[in-house]
C-alpha cells in the first residue's frame, strides 16, 4: 500500500461527510484511510462507522487525547509507505494525492508536501495562502 491518509476527528459531523467523500473521489486509489474518533460528542462516530468502502478503518478513543494525540494513533497502525494527513472538516481538492505523492517519488530528498489552504465561510474566502509548484 502506498499511502495511509490519517484523519484525526473530535466533534466534526458537520463537514465530515464532505470530508471522506473528497478524499474517497481523488484520482489516486492506492490508499487506505485511518479515522481516529477523539471521544466526539456528536454524530462523528456514527458517521465514520457508515462508511462502507473496504479502505476505511475507524478507531474510536475512549477519552480525547486531542488531534496531535489522535493522529499518532492513526500513525501508530499505518501500513503505507506515506502518510497523508487532513482535518476532518477539509475538503481535498480533486489531484491533490497523486501530486504529493508524484512529488515525493520524484523527490526523495523531500520529507514533508503542503497543499493549498482556503479559509472559507460563507459567502467569503477568510484567507487564502498562495500554492506554489515546486
């Protein structure tokens, strides 16, 4: 397996939906998603567990050990060869895997990619940071 995508996720029912469908719907498949329910509140854990794609393992904390906490877990059983990680109430952007991962293949000197990040609430951009090719 090439990739382990790692969401660490505390009370995001919400967004969550559209988070796993944008990461579930990019062009890279190679992939296997590690969702770490920290003690959620909300519908969260229920809607983690809804998820019928074979890729997709839950495991849901007795006690939040907020997202720093969670995501190691995620990391701790990881079996791909990276890590990609994303928050729980993100959108991935169509592509986003295959040119991190084209990118590290090709560079591997490179530890550690970033994406472009939107701040975004309704009907405005809050703040953008600019995306550079490397």
């Amino acid at each position: 397996m090439k990739a382990s995508v790692v969401i660490p996720v505390r009370n995001k029912a919400p967004y969550l939906k559209e988070c796993l469908d944008s990461v579930f719907a990019q062009s890279f498949r190679d992939f296997e998603v590690i969702a770490v329910d920290d003690a959620s509140t909300d519908d969260s854990l229920e809607i983690l567990r809804s998820v019928d794609d074979p890729r997709m393992r839950v495991i849901a904390l007795e006690r939040n050990v907020g997202p720093g906490g969670a995501a190691q877990r995620a990391m701790d059983v990881a079996n791909g060869e990276i890590i990609l990680r994303t928050d729980a109430d993100d959108h991935v952007l169509p592509g986003r895997f295959q040119k991190q991962i084209a990118l590290l293949d090709r560079e591997p000197t490179i530890g550690v990619t970033s994406g472009h990040k939107q701040l975004m609430a309704a009907p405005h951009i809050l703040h953008k940071v600019p995306l550079e090719d490397a």
